[in-house]
C-alpha cells in the first residue's frame, strides 16, 4: 500500500503532459482534416499573399500574376491586373507571410502557402497550450485549446491561405512576453513584446488589438490597484510600435489609407458623415456575425460568451481588462473596415478571449475541487460521530491539480513589503 501511495503522484504528473498533449493533438487533427475534406484554402485574399510569395521566391511581377492566375481559376477567384494586385494599399504591407512562405512555395508551388499556414497553426495551438496549462494548469488549459480546436471558423481561418494564424501567434507571444516582463522586469521582454509587434503590422494590420488590450490593461490595472499598474511599460512598447509601424507603412506604401476604407465602407465622403454610419454599421456587423455563430459555429459563439460572463465577473483580474481593450480594438478595427467577417477580424486577438475562458475553467475547477473536499469532510465526520472508522482513501492517479493564479500586483506589493 505504501508503495502505491508513493507511486500515484510520479504517475499523475507523467500522465497530466501525455493526456493533455494527446486530447490537443486528436482534436487538432480531426479539426483539420474536416476543414481539408469540406473547405478550400484558396479565398479572395490569398491571391495577393500566393502572388507576393511567387515574387519573393524568384518569379518575375508577370510569372507571378500568371501562376496565381492558373491557380486561382480552380477556385473562380478573379486575379486583378498587376497594379492592383502588387500595389493595393491595404494589402501591400502585408509582406511577413508571403516571406515566411516563399521557399516552402518555390520548392511544393501554390500549396506551399497552404503548408506554410498549417505549419504556424500548429505553432500557435502548441504556444496556446503552453501558455494556458503553465498558468492555469493541464485541465483548464487542454479544455481550453480543445474547445478551440473544435471552432469550425476558427480552424478555417487558420489554417486557409490567409494572415489569420501568423496575426494570433504574433499576439499569443507579445502577452507572454508581457507577462514575463510584469513577473521578472527584464527589459529583453519588451523589445521581444515591440519587436513581434511590428512584424505583426507587417503582417496585417491589426496591432491596435494588442495595443488597445495593453492600454487598458494599463489604465484599469491602475485603478483597481490605487497604484501605477505594471503594465505600462508593455502598453507604451507595443503602442509605439503599432503607431510607428503604421507610420511608416504610409511612407513605404502611399496608397495605404485606413481612413480611406473607412469613408468607402461608409458610403460617405467626409469624417462626419463616416461617424454618422457607425451605429448602423455596427448593428450590421454584429447582427450578421452572431447570425453566422448560431449557423454555423456554435462552439466559437460559446467561446465568445463564456469570455465576456467571465469578464464580467473577473472583472479585477488583467485577464478581463486585456479582454475589454481588446474587444474595444476590434471594434474599431472592424468598423473602419465596414464589413462583417464572422470573427475574421477579432482572430488577432483570439487570445484575450481564450485567456478568459481558461480563467473561468480554472475557476470552475477549483470550486469544484473545494465541493468536493467539503463533502469528503461532512462524510468522515459523520463517520467518525457514528463511531465507525474511516477508510484510507487510495490515491488516484488523475491529471495534476489547478495551480494558483499568479498575481502580479500581490507578489509587487510582497517584494516591496520584504523590501
């Protein structure tokens, strides 16, 4: 008996990784090979990321445009004249993927851009899994990445000919480098925190997610905490970044103009009249969006709602402030672009939400956990007033327990009380 005793635990910390890991992989899998046999990964936007990877891998501006004109006519996606197509503002600086992708194209062709997305796919699931049962232990973290393994948009997203998966993965790693920079103040974080950020914009140009989620972590942190938050360093570097990246993206690529997609979407000629359209904007966006969820993609309409209750009632933590400077972001980002997207849009910053969830699992668990040991006393002291004696209970070998939320602003306020 004592040797089992012994044993359990050393049997429940090898078990946790494996099952975990597992569950994570099978799902993974079963996810993509679905979206493979049902989807495509050719979309409108993928002809100018599939005709800047033929380009950067050698092809000249016209072999480009007629490889992703022969590809493309499989789909019935029009190619546009080599102007529009090399020299779209919005689309121009979105130079990062078709980088990362032209090898893998020169040497398997168009489906090496495919390839290249499944590849960062798989990175971002394993960064997520880390990242979530590191801090929120293996049960919480693999429901949580399973839960978003499941997302029919999502994975669609993802694992398509689009800037989708590099965009969450950019952002995944600047909240960890932020994160590491609140818990050990090395400055390293922070350039790694500004540095993913500007690839980031030179992927797609959705770093005011992550910089409107870093404000307002900020700002909130700050109130809740009657002191200036630690997350003030990580919202200036981001922020800065995403201003000057933005910046010079106007100077490289002068036809690039947010505002100028704003005003077309709009269907008005000045400001005024674009401000004027946002409340009906926003109902179409909104409108069309969870229409799409209830349709099609019930398990991200789930992940959605669980992270704003969680927000609601976590509302002190920095998970629920990253959450609301996000969502806030992605308002605007989306508005300014005019169109509903079925969460395209709000994939760059995928994380916050998913964070959330995780905090509600973790959440959910230890209440559970704390029934669970109330129940085990109330029986052994019923037991014992009966005069019968209790049983040993074995040891089971289950998946390891929840850890304990780190909170930053607790261990600031213990080192400057051993200080």
């Amino acid at each position: 008996m004592e040797t089992r005793l012994t044993k359990a635990p050393r049997l429940s910390r090898l078990a946790a990784p494996l099952l975990g890991w597992g569950l994570v992989a099978l799902t993974f899998v079963a996810s993509y090979a679905a979206f493979v046999r049902y989807q495509v990964f050719f979309s409108p936007d993928s002809r100018y990321y599939l005709a800047m990877a033929f380009r950067f891998s050698g092809d000249s501006a016209e072999v480009a445009r007629e490889r992703t004109v022969e590809f493309a006519a499989q789909y019935n996606v029009p190619v546009p004249p080599l102007d529009l197509l090399f020299g779209w503002g919005l689309v121009q600086p979105r130079v990062v993927l078709p980088t990362i992708a032209a090898p893998f194209v020169k040497l398997f062709g168009p489906f090496g851009l495919a390839l290249t997305t499944l590849l960062i796919t798989i990175a971002l699931v394993v960064t997520m899994t880390v990242l979530l049962t590191r801090r929120y232990g293996w049960l919480p973290g693999v429901a949580t990445v399973v839960l978003v393994n499941g997302s029919f948009y999502l994975m669609s997203f993802f694992g398509s000919m689009l800037t989708e998966s590099l965009s969450a993965l950019w952002t995944a790693l600047a909240l960890i480098a932020a994160w590491r920079w609140v818990r050990s103040r090395n400055v390293w974080w922070l350039v790694m925190a500004g540095g993913v950020t500007v690839l980031s914009a030179f992927t797609r140009q959705a770093t005011l997610i992550v910089a409107g989620a870093f404000i307002v972590a900020w700002v909130l942190g700050s109130l809740v905490e009657r002191r200036n938050s630690a997350w003030m360093w990580p919202a200036i570097v981001v922020t800065v970044a995403s201003l000057g990246s933005q910046f010079a993206q106007m100077l490289i690529f002068p036809s690039f103009s947010q505002l100028d997609q704003f005003l077309r979407q709009a269907g008005a000629d000045n400001l005024g009249g674009a401000l004027l359209a946002v409340p009906r904007m926003v109902w179409n966006i909104l409108y069309n969006d969870v229409h799409s969820m209830l349709r099609y993609d019930r398990i991200l309409l789930f992940i959605v709602a669980i992270a704003v209750i969680g927000m609601v009632i976590w509302w002190r933590r920095v998970e629920s402030h990253l959450l609301l400077g996000a969502i806030l972001a992605t308002g605007l980002y989306n508005v300014t672009n005019g169109t509903p997207t079925q969460f395209r849009y709000a994939t760059p910053g995928v994380i916050f939400f998913i964070v959330v969830v995780c905090l509600a699992f973790n959440r959910l668990a230890a209440y559970a956990r704390q029934r669970m040991a109330t129940t085990a006393a109330e029986l052994a002291l019923s037991d014992s007033a009966a005069g019968a004696v209790p049983e040993r209970e074995p040891v089971l070998a289950v998946l390891e327990e929840t850890p304990e939320i780190r909170d930053p602003a607790r261990d600031e306020r213990d080192r400057e009380r051993r200080d």
